[in-house]
C-alpha cells in the first residue's frame, strides 16, 4: 500500500472522528439538510438517522424520510432502512380472520383436555401389562415384572451404637464382623435375568375393548417405540412395534416406516408388500414410490426402479435424491443390455404341473373372482402371476398386460394387486397365458382327464365349478384332491396353505407305494414353488434337487432351483442352472438376463479366472434340448412363406429396379451414357416389359451413335406400346442414322399424325426427305420402293419384311453366303409355309453361325417357323444338330425380347417341341440338358 493511499484512508477516519463530538453524539448541526445532502459517509448517516428516529432532538418526518432516501442512495442494503413489522393484534385483523383464530384455538384447547383425561385412565393399558417386557435397549437385560428395582427396605434411621469400653474393644472379632457384612449382602435382592437374545414382543394387540380415540392414541405410542428403535438401529425390534401399530389401526405412515425397516434388514419381499398398500392408499405416495424403487432395484428390475423414480420426478422435478437414484438404475439399464438381442419362442412357466408337460393343475375356478378358502380374489389366476417367482431378477423383455412377478401372498390376503404397469412381471415368464381352447382339457393337455364342471356354488367357500376330485396323472384319488386343493390355494396367494397340501400329498405318495416319479416331480416342484414365494430358499433348492433326481432336466425345478440361488446370492450355482436351462430351451429370456447379470458380478467378485470358480455346468442330452425339436410345418404355413417371399422378392425388386433407373436418368442428365446404358440394361433384367427403359436406352445408343441397337430398343418398345411416340421419333433418328431415309421419314410421318405439333419431327422429316432425294438422285444404292402396309399392333417391321423376294416358283438357295442370302432364303420358305425347305436350309448350316446368320431378322414369327421346321421335320433325322441349333439360336440378337412377344400358340410349340426332345435318346445330350435348355425357352 501507497504512503498516499495509508494517508487518504487516515484522513478518512479523521473526518468521520471530527464528525462526532467528545461524548461520541451526532452535533445538532448535523441534523441539517444541507449537510445530509452533502455527507457521503453511510455509517454516519446511519447515526443520524437513528438519532432522528429516536426523538432526542425532536419529531422531524421529512427530515427523517429525506434522510432515509439519502441513505437509501448510498447503501441500498442499509440495515438502518429495516423496519420492524408490529405484532398483529385483534385490532389490525380482518373481523372474519380472528374469529377463525379464536375458533382453531378453542377446538385445540378442548382436544388437548380430551387427550388429557384419556391418558390418566388406566383402561387403555388393560391387559398388557402381563406381556413380556422387552429388554433395556443396549444391555440386553430385563427386571422381572413383579420385582421393584428399588430396594423395598425403608429408610429408618440406624441405631446409635453405645459407647464401648476400652475392654469391649479388645473383645471385638473383626473377621467375624465381616463374614456377616458379606452375608447381609448375599441375601439382597437376585441380580437381574441376562437374556442370551431378543425377548418376543407380541405382534398382534387385543383392541376389542378399547375406543377409537384410545385405538388413535395405541397406535401412536406403538409407531413412536418403532421409530425410537429404528433410530437405534433396532430394525427387527421397530418392524415388530410399527405391526402392533398397524394391527391396532393401519396407516400410510406406519406402512412406509415398516417398508424402511424391512429394506434395512434387506427382507425385499415384505417390504414390496408394504410400498404396494401405501400406493393402494395414496396412488402418488412419493416415499413409498421412492423405496419400491430400491427394492425393484435390489431385486434387479430395473425398468420397474426406472418408471417408479421418473413418477417421483414428474411430481417433484427438483428432488435431487430420485434423480440421482434414476441416473444409477439407468447407467446399470444400459451396461445390462446384451449386445445382441435373443430371438426365439417365448414359453410359460407355469407354476401348476401336471402330466409329462408339465401343464396347468385340473381345479381351475370357472369364475376367479369368486371367494376361495376365505380369501377374497380380485383378479384371475393368470394376472396374479404364476408358480416359480422369486424375489429378484425380472427378465429384460418387453412387458405386455399382466400382473406384478411381486404379486405374492401379501397381495392374495389383502385381495388387491398392482395392475397395468405393463409386462407380465413374472420372473420366469416370457409369454402370456394362453387359455384352454375348445375341446381342450382344463390341464392344458386333454391327456388325463378334464375339469368336471360343478353347477352352482361349492361348499366351504370354494367357487363354483370347480372339480376338486379331478384325477391327477397316477395319483389315487385321496392325494389327487390334496394337490387340487393346493393348486387352488396356491393360485389365490394362500401359499402357506397350499404348501401343507402339498406336504400331505408327497407324505401320502411315499406311504402309498406308488411308482411314478413323474407325479412326485412335480409335486416337488410346486412345492419348491410355495417355498419360494415364501422366501424360503433354502427350502425351495431341496425340493427342486429332489424333482431333478426323479426328473432330470425339467425345466420348472431348474429354474426355481436358479432362482432360490440368486436370492440367497450363491451366483456360481446359479449361473450353472440357468446355463443349463439355456441347453434345454434357449428361447427363455430370464436365463439370458440373468446370465448376463450374473456374469458381470462374478467378473468383479473372483476377476478375470472367475470360470475356474464355477461348478461343473452338466451337457443336456440332445433328447431333452426342447428348442432343438422341430415342427413340421402345415401346408397353410408352407403357403403363407411363399407368398411372404414372393412378395418381398417383388419389393426388393422394385426398390431395386427404382434406384437403377433413377442413377441411368442422372448418368443421362451428367452426358454418362455409357455408363446409363449399363444401368438401364440392368432395368430390364428385372423388368423386361417396361417400355420407358428402352425408349431410355435408345436414347442412349442414339448418343453413342449404335443406330441398330437404338433400333431394335425402339422395335421392343412399339411392341409393348405400339402408339408411344417417343419410340417412333427415336427409331426415326436410328434410321437416319442408318441412312434408312425411307423408313426414318415413315417413323416421322407417324409421329405428325399423332401429334402435328411437334416441331422437332417437322424439321426432322424436312431433312431426311431432302437426303432422300440426295441419294435418289446421285444413284449411288438404288433402291427399290416398297409400299408401307399396315400391321398389326404387336409386330415389329422387320428387315425382312422390306427386302426383295424372290418368285413364288424360284429354287431356295440352300447354300447361303452370308446374312443377307440366307434371309432371302428363310423369308422364301416362311412364305410358301414350306417348313420341310426350312428343316433343309437349317440342317445345311453350321449351327455356331446361325446367330450371325440372323442378324437382326429374327422375330416372333421367324422364331415360330424355325421352331416348326425344327420338330415336325429335323427333328425325327438328326435330334443331336437340333440340340446344337437350339443351343445357339437363343445367343442371336434380340432373342429375349422376340421370345416375350411371342403369342399363347406360338408358346405351345415351344413347350411341345422340347416335350418331343427329351423323349428321344441320343448320346449328344441328356434329359437334363434338355431341361435346362427348356428353363430358358419357357417362361
């Protein structure tokens, strides 16, 4: 710091000092407004101002409110400018708005004296007082009811003891003094009782007789213990009081604190339970939507955790403790998700087995919403979720319409579930039930008997129609009715009960002899299954290694074998049984869920040699693999892929035919056109009739100057079309090009008579009229005029059609030199319909220049005549040059688009022709050249 910036703030102090006279007041003089308007010091405005507000020099308002404004200028945030607000009285209150007060005051004052009087009674403690004590927190020790801890000895005053002579004295036994000082206090009161554990605090309470404000004031005292024990960490002691409070008067709040305290000592199943009645309650019970979702994320369903925190959200945006919870359970969403999706066929585990399917229980209650054994049912058997689901690992699959895999006893007793969150929640199931169909037995395989159908309502609270006696596989009747009973028990959440059905039926079976393992399997397993429902695992692991001794390989047991593992986090066997269920069927997307999770917390607890760890994984034989067993399909399936693939055949077709036609119109608009020429030759091998790709593709060989190829282009497109006018117009050019003026100024004049405004044909057929007369005129290729006849609309004119004939009565040259003689000849045959001079011509000829031979005269009738010559009269001398002449015919120009114009008759002769050729035996081909050479004649 400055020497000048130390003397400035000196200066400042010194100023501010001079300010204030001797005694530390503000000067009179100061309380001026010239001086306020001129002092920029705050905390001495501030003196003056409280001095003003004081009164000490007297009551001045403006001066005041002018030096508050100063103030306010300085320093907007002046403590000085604070105001105190004045303690509202009856006075500054709306009249309305105290009589509301006086009212809330009195009705507080007449409560508080009723709570009052209610707890000097005695009567609301009637009874308890003969229940075990608990022990006092932290020391584990407990005084005995009828005993006082304090001593029952008054307190009297002791007894002077005389004065003792000096002789008394030596006669004094002091040893003697002391044994009876050590007996006195052997004979106290007994220590106090040390309880090696918890005392048993009764769960239920005896409320029969107690009002229902005295019921509010029980339950409140009985929450209050379980909240003292809660915060001391006494999770089991606090679970018992908060359900003594809700035995005595069931709420939200106790519900979520037992939630709380069942999540601490990591009981999932309960306290999904609990979350479940508060949302019954309060569907927006935040808490309870809170701590569902911890318990949906401990048991590994995640979605369910996911949806769960984002409802939090949408009530409370802002609540940092669910959106962090969110941003977890998705990170873990997204590491959990395989990397390639498993397709396959979804299958139910059902939780009822029967015969070698293991398939639904005979005793199905026609109407499930009916009461059955006491317990109210509000949704069917199949929404309450089946047999085999435990408390954790939903499967990752889709979730449809279906009830909570949680759906457990708690929910069968209280006779509601959670419904419409999507999916079958179910663990274990892939599929949604599918009922019995017409015909069907009520087991699902018709094999053993039907349900029998009961006509009104049962005895003993079962619904109506239902057939308890239903035979079950092998078992005698007696253990048949037992496992119905259990079945139906089972499926209306009273799995205690179910399970001591079953027990009786597996006792009943070993007594009675029987030799069918196949029925003790599956009476295990569902037994297995209430085990598991009730959170009994290890229980549950026995019977299903029981099952799996008489049934290796069942799927049910292994699962629920699985299952019990994972909860009891043993992960090593656990991925064994799922990796062995993925042998028998791998279509089940639990197992693949939970392998893939299992795998991941194996990798972090034992590190990459984690596999050395595991146990022996058995080899399922192929017999029992049941994603190995095909089916074969019917006819109505077999037809349903065809048409299927013939129609995504056409779709790709067409997409593909789209995109090289629109590439041969870019190739077209750039001056490519070589390479359009490709792309539109392409086109047609997927589309042969479509008449706009060879109009394109003249166009094409017109640029690169290939007039015959623009020719015959033009000539496949009037067959297809036979006014389009852009073929004519292109032909015409193609002609000129071949200086074929007399065709060229035909085309053109055909293109004028269809539209006389285009101007382009004018000045085209301008110009070829005037070559025309140039090569008349200079006499350089004579030729002779023809008529231009009329034909019909599928023909193409033809070379041959305009070329010089011979006399109906001249010799056929069957010695042919070159194209040209050799289609005099073939046009002189054709029309005398001489097919035997045809047969002659042809079987002269080397076969290999027929196709150079035909140049550009073949078309449909040419083909049909050669195909005649070839069958009625070549073929019965020669078959083996009628193979080899058939073999180069369909290499000649233009082959494939003649071979499409040709008509139904002309078809037949095809087809007859190659009938008559595999028939006949020769050692230059075989019936299957033959037929492969017929593939490409007939289509």
């Amino acid at each position: 710091m400055s020497v000048s910036e130390v003397s400035s703030l000196l200066n400042r102090d010194n100023t501010f000092s001079a300010t204030l006279d001797h005694d530390g007041k503000v000067p009179v003089e100061h309380l001026d407004y010239g001086y306020i308007e001129k002092c920029k010091n705050v905390k001495h405005l501030e003196k003056i101002l409280r001095v003003l507000r004081s009164g000490e020099e007297g009551v001045y308002p403006h001066l005041n409110q002018f030096c508050e404004d100063r103030v306010k200028s300085l320093d907007p945030t002046s403590r000085a400018l604070r105001k105190e607000q004045p303690v509202a009285t009856a006075a500054s209150l709306p009249t309305e708005e105290w009589s509301q007060i006086r009212e809330d005051l009195q009705r507080w004052q007449e409560e508080s004296k009723d709570l009052e009087a209610l707890m000097l009674q005695p009567s609301i403690f009637h009874g308890i007082g003969n229940e075990n004590v608990p022990p006092v927190r932290g020391t584990n020790i407990s005084v005995p009811l009828g005993q006082n801890p304090a001593s029952k000895a008054k307190n009297k005053p002791p007894k002077r003891a005389l004065p003792l002579d000096y002789k008394d004295w030596d006669k004094y036994d002091v040893d003697k003094e002391c044994e009876m000082i050590d007996g006195s206090e052997s004979k106290k009161d007994p220590a106090p009782v040390i309880n090696s554990g918890h005392v048993k605090i009764r769960t239920r309470v005896d409320v029969t007789t107690l009002t229902e404000k005295e019921k509010l004031l029980m339950a409140s005292r009985e929450k209050d213990k379980g909240n003292e024990a809660f915060r001391a960490k006494g999770y089991e002691e606090a679970v018992a009081y908060y359900t003594r409070s809700l035995s005595i008067v069931p709420t939200v709040a106790v519900f979520n604190n037992r939630a709380q305290a069942e999540i601490k000592l990591q009981r999932w199943h309960r306290a999904l339970q609990d979350c479940q009645r508060v949302l019954e309650l309060e569907p927006i019970n935040l808490k309870a939507l809170l701590r569902r979702a911890t318990v949906f994320q401990h048991q590994g369903s995640l979605p369910l955790a996911a949806e769960d925190l984002r409802a939090v959200l949408r009530v409370e945006p802002h609540n940092t403790a669910a959106a962090k919870h969110l941003t977890e359970v998705d990170k873990k969403i997204r590491e959990g998700q395989p990397e390639l999706p498993i397709k396959g066929r979804k299958i139910l585990i059902q939780d009822i087995e029967e015969d070698e399917e293991e398939a639904e229980e005979h005793a199905r209650p026609v109407d499930p919403r009916q009461p059955v054994g006491g317990v109210d049912s509000v949704v069917s058997p199949v929404e309450r979720g089946d047999m085999g689901n435990a408390q954790k690992k939903p499967y990752g699959g889709g979730r449809g319409d279906g009830a909570s895999p949680h759906s457990d006893a708690s929910n069968g007793s209280h006779g509601h579930h959670r419904r419409g969150r999507g999916g079958s929640w179910d663990k274990h199931k892939a599929a949604a039930h599918e009922s019995p169909g017409p015909g069907k037995a009520a087991n699902g395989t018709g094999k053993r008997g039907s349900t029998a159908s009961e006509p009104g309502a049962a005895k003993g609270g079962r619904p109506a129609g239902v057939d308890l006696d239903a035979p079950c596989g092998a078992l005698p009747p007696p253990l048949a009715r037992l496992k119905n009973e259990g079945n139906l028990l089972f499926k209306n959440g009273q799995f205690s009960d179910a399970l001591g059905k079953y027990s009786q039926a597996i006792a009943g079976f070993t007594e009675s002899g029987i030799d069918s393992p196949e029925d003790l399997c599956i009476l295990y397993s569902n037994r297995a299954a209430c085990y598991l429902k009730d959170g009994n695992s290890q229980e549950c692991i026995q019977d299903c290694s029981k099952a799996l001794e008489l049934q290796p390989f069942s799927l049910k047991p292994l699962l629920r074998r699985a299952t019990a593992y994972d909860s009891m986090e043993r992960y090593r066997p656990a991925y064994a049984d799922y990796k062995t269920v993925l042998q028998v069927d791998n279509s089940v997307q639990a197992a693949h869920s939970s392998v893939n999770r299992i795998t991941r917390l194996l990798i972090e607890q034992d590190g990459p040699e984690w596999r050395e760890k595991l146990p022996d994984i058995p080899l399922v034989p192929m017999a029992a693999q049941q994603h190995r067993r095909e089916e074969i399909p019917t006819p109505e399936v077999l037809q349903a892929r065809a048409e299927k693939a013939a129609q995504d055949t056409a779709r790709r077709s067409e997409l593909r035919f789209t995109a090289l036609k629109q590439e041969g119109n870019e190739f077209v608009k750039k001056g490519q056109f070589q390479d359009a020429l490709g792309k539109y030759t392409e086109c047609l091998k997927l589309k042969p009739e479509e008449c706009t790709v060879y109009t394109n593709r003249a166009l094409c060989y017109l640029k690169v100057e290939k007039f015959a190829e623009a020719k015959q282009d033009c000539d496949a497109a009037l067959g297809l079309e036979p006014t389009n006018k852009k073929a004519f117009y292109r032909r015409a050019l193609a002609n000129k090009g071949l200086k074929d003026y007399l065709a060229s100024s035909s085309d053109l004049q055909e293109v004028l008579q269809q539209d006389p405004g285009v101007q382009e044909a004018e000045k085209e057929l301008e110009e070829v009229t005037a070559l025309l007369r140039q090569s008349l005129a200079s006499g350089a290729s004579p030729r002779k005029k023809v008529p231009i006849t009329e034909v019909d609309g599928d023909q193409d004119r033809s070379v041959a059609d305009s070329a010089p004939r011979p006399q109906e009565g001249g010799a056929i040259n069957m010695q042919p030199a070159d194209a040209y003689e050799f289609g005099h000849s073939l046009n002189a045959a054709r029309s005398r319909g001489d097919a035997a001079a045809c047969a002659d011509l042809l079987s002269s000829v080397d076969p290999e220049r027929l196709p150079r031979l035909l140049s550009n005269q073949l078309d449909g009738h040419v083909m049909a005549f050669v195909l005649e010559a070839l069958d009625e009269h070549l073929l019965a001398r020669d078959p083996g040059r009628v193979y080899r002449l058939l073999q180069s015919l369909h290499t000649a120009e233009r082959f494939t688009v003649v071979l499409m114009l040709l008509e139904t008759a002309e078809r037949r002769r095809v087809t007859q022709l190659f009938e008559h050729l595999s028939s006949v035996q020769s050692d230059d081909f075989t019936k299957d050249d033959v037929q492969n050479m017929a593939n490409i004649y007939i289509i």
